[in-house]
C-alpha cells in the first residue's frame, strides 16, 4: 500500500498542468524524431538537456520520458513506410511492416504498431511500479564491493553485445573509460589527462561528451553520406483496424511485452534480442506462416509491444541501481546526475517525489501516445519529406547551443568538435559508441566503489569478493567473456567428433570384402 500511495501522489505531481503539457511536449518531440531516421531519443535528450538547466527537474526528465517512449514509437513509422528503421530496435518490425505497407496495409500496421506499444508500455509500467521497489530494497543490502561488481557487469555486458566485432566494442568501452579519468583524482587531488590544460581540471561535461558523439558524430556521417534525392513515401490513410486484425494481434502484444521486460530490466537486455525473439515466437505460432515475409500482422504487433516494454524494463536498473543499459538511459542518467541527484537504491529514499512522478508520467505518456499517433500518423509521414541538409544543419545548430549553454565556456565548443570528429571516426570504423557514453558515465562511479570497498578491507583484494552475491556476478562476467570464444571453439569440436565417429562406424575396405 504504501508504493500505492506513493504512485498516486506521484499521478498528482504528474497530472499538473505544466507537467502534462511537458510530457506531451515530450511525447510528439519523441515521436517527430523516431520517425527520422538517423536521430534517436538519445540524440534529442542529449541536445535538450543543456537548455532545460531552467525547468525544475520533475518537469525536465517526464518531458525525457516522454521523448524515450515517443522515439521508440516513431522508429516503427519509417520502418513501416521506407522499410528504414529510426531505431535499432525498428529493425524487426520493417520486415513485415514495410510488406504491409506495400500491399496498402500501412494503415493497419501503424495501428497496430500504435496500439501494441501502449499495451506494451502500460504493463511494463505496472510492472516497473513493482520491480522497482523490490530492486531497491536488494540494492540497499548491498556493500561496495558488491557494486563495483554490477558495474563490471554492466560495462563487459553492454560491450559484449554490440557490433560485429568486440574488440570494437572493448576500444569504445576504454576510450570512455579514459575520458571519465580526466580530471582531478578525487582522493589524492592529482590531476590526470588533462595535460596542462587548466579547463580540463573539473573534467569533461558528461553533456558535452553525449551531445557531440549523438549529435555532431551523427551529423557528420550522415554529411558524408548524403543523398540529395528525395525518398518516397508510401501514403498511410486512416489508421483503423478490423476485427480479423484485433484477432490476431491481442496474442502477440502480450507475448511480446512477456519477452521485453526481462530483457529491458537485465545489463546489455536492449530491445533488439526481445523484438527477435516475438518475432520468430509469432511466425512458429501464428495461423497463418504463409503470411510471414509477405505481410503478417503478427509480426508487427509483437515486436513492437517487446520493444515498448522494454523500453519499461530499461528504467528499473537505471532508477533503482543508477546502471544505464542503452543509450537513452545513459543520457537520462547523465541528466540526474546534472541536476545533483544520486542515482541508486538511496534516490528512492531521498527523492521519492521526483522518482514516483515520473513512473506516473510513463502511464500518462503512454496514453498521449496513443490518443496523438493513430490520428497524426499521416502527418509523421510527411517529416519524412524535410531536406536532410537543412535537417542537419538545424541539429548542428542546437548541439553547439547546448554544449554552450552547459557551462557558458568556449573551450567547450572545441571539445564538442573534437568528440563530434571522434564519434564520426566511430561510425566510419564501426565502432559502437553505447560502450563510450556508458564508460564515461558508469566509469568514475565504479572507480569510486572501488577504491571505498578496497578502503575498508585495508587494501586486501580479496574483499571483492568477500559476499556470495559478488562472486555469483563474477561467475556471470566470465561467462559473459568466454561464451563467444566457447560459441565458436564448440563447432570445431563437434565436426571433429563426427569425423572420428564417422571414422569408426565406416568399415574398412579390407573388412568389408571379408
């Protein structure tokens, strides 16, 4: 009862007059940009964060809500009508999306799409209300080492997943890792990586590293890649569905928000795995597998319902541990961090206003989301149709307005140009730059854990490792690192177990003409 009564005054905060309008603010800016592709939520949380330094900070992150729930909705309009996800997670969903589309059933698929993501959202919010608590009272238990444990899992788990290459991943991770160095040592007072730059003694805006590697790195690939024809869109129509359509599509929402969650809540979950895995659950289920790679309903429905609800799950780590597992949440982690709260089980305690009015602005996101897109799908068609110059040019302009605006230093304005170069460099390299913002945000966080815990043990080591919790993390961090090299040792062991049974079984040529 008493998470209850918290969650309704967290609904009286949220249901203000200034904040619903900042979580619709949120929600059609979250929206407009999931539709572009190219420019995630991530992007547009890290270019509004310098200029809502003004707002107080409740406002700010339901209107940051609102963007992540709206985004990932968006992802799923271009998917569906160019076949050109606006998010990773998008990608499943253009695989039958897009086919519907093409048959003149975008309609039905943007309705669907629409419709999942608010079931999806509404139950991973129920859920999040109450794995959150839960969460926080494990974490409270914790000591440090036990944390510095989860922060090694997190930074392997997040690296480990991304790209095709996790030595890619591993060189993002440790360049974030050095960038969240930069500074003075907290205990000795020594500064490190600043090389005589005075600037550079309080360190490196978290702000500015986010907004150059999202914004101007995007920016300037996006430059290098232009195409100056104009894409065509396929026309949507009034998104309405049939009764055949509601049929088939109430199995997948749920199904789908089942595999989302979990996998939202869990370091390096994400939503890509979950919305693979309701995909080919629906297509081995479903009634009709002809329709699968020519236009099934099905495919759609439940993708986007796992992405949605994990999309919830993503916020039970972030709040109730202060462990970011994509982007986004590192961005919204960086924001809380910015206005001088800290992230874990205590922000519960501390802030429990703060934090319960913005778990009531997802449900009341999620209900704008639904009440905006189904009738301003058409419309998100037609941002499709913004030069993509002038679209850049406008993201280039904001970004060196709220690198700026952080802390009023033109120094930052050439740090905002460097990284903006480095995240250029990381794409043109295929190199994932999650691994680089989570380094610098997770990075000093743990380096602090760790000196604390190492502190009371009196420098013996083996004070890492002192609680059954830390050593069963461990055990789940060597497994993360070995499983790929065992993935791919197993393969060769089986080839050469048949080889030799094969060897075995088959007479010999001698034997056999006896």
């Amino acid at each position: 009862m008493g998470d209850l009564a918290l969650l309704l005054g967290g609904f009286g905060d949220a249901l203000t007059p200034a904040n619903l309008a900042f979580a619709a603010i949120g929600v059609v800016l979250g929206t407009a940009v999931g539709v572009l592709p190219g420019i995630g939520p991530a992007m547009t949380v890290a270019l509004l964060l310098p200029l809502t330094y003004a707002l107080e900070p409740t406002s700010a992150l339901i209107m940051f809500a609102g963007i992540y729930y709206g985004g990932m909705y968006g992802g799923s309009t271009t998917a569906i009508l160019l076949n050109t996800p606006g998010e990773s997670s998008s990608v499943v969903t253009a695989l039958e999306g897009n086919e519907m589309a093409r048959r003149g059933r975008a309609a039905q698929a943007l309705s669907t799409a629409a419709i999942g993501s608010f079931v999806a959202g509404t139950i991973g919010s129920v859920l999040l209300v109450a794995a959150a608590p839960l969460m926080v009272g494990l974490a409270v238990n914790l000591s440090e080492g036990d944390y510095f444990a989860l922060m090694v899992l997190a930074l392997l788990a997040v690296t480990a997943v991304l790209g095709s290459s996790r030595v890619r991943g591993f060189a993002s991770l440790f360049t974030g890792l050095a960038i969240g160095l930069v500074g003075l040592d907290a205990i000795s007072g020594q500064a490190r990586l600043t090389f005589g730059v005075l600037q550079l003694i309080d360190g490196i805006d978290i702000v500015v590293v986010a907004v150059a590697i999202f914004a101007v790195g995007e920016a300037l690939w996006v430059a290098s890649r232009m195409r100056r024809t104009a894409v065509e869109v396929i026309p949507v129509g009034r998104p309405w569905m049939g009764r055949e359509d509601w049929k088939r599509s109430w199995g997948p929402w749920l199904r789908g928000t089942a595999f989302g969650f979990p996998f939202g809540a869990v370091p390096a979950g994400g939503a890509e795995l979950p919305t693979f895995l309701s995909y080919v659950t629906e297509r081995k289920l479903s009634k009709h597998p002809e329709e699968f790679g020519h236009g099934a309903i099905e495919g759609v429905a439940g993708p986007e319902a796992a992405n949605n609800a994990s999309a919830a799950g993503t916020l039970v780590p972030t709040l109730a541990l202060g462990i970011p597992t994509n982007a986004t949440a590192a961005v919204l982690l960086a924001a809380l961090i910015s206005y001088g709260f800290q992230p874990g089980p205590l922000l519960f305690e501390r802030e429990p206003d703060l934090v319960w009015a913005l778990i009531a602005s997802l449900f009341i996101g999620n209900a704008l989301l639904l009440v905006l897109n189904l009738p301003l799908a058409p419309v998100w068609a037609k941002l499709l149709r913004i030069p993509r110059p002038y679209l850049y040019a406008g993201i280039l302009f904001f970004a060196t307005l709220g690198a700026y605006a952080a802390n009023l230093q033109t120094f930052d304005l050439w740090l905002l140009l460097a990284f903006g170069v480095l995240g250029f460099v990381m794409r043109r390299f295929g190199l994932p730059v999650l691994p680089l913002i989570i380094g610098v945000i997770i990075g000093p966080l743990a380096e602090e854990r760790l000196r604390t815990a190492l502190t009371i043990s009196r420098g013996d080591w083996t004070g890492l490792v002192a609680d059954p919790f830390s050593v069963a993390v461990y055990v789940v961090v060597a497994l993360v690192v070995t499983f790929p090299l065992y993935r791919r040792l197993l393969p060769a062991r089986l080839r050469a177990r048949s080889t030799v049974d094969v060897a075995h079984s088959d007479p010999q040529p001698e034997e056999a003409h006896r």
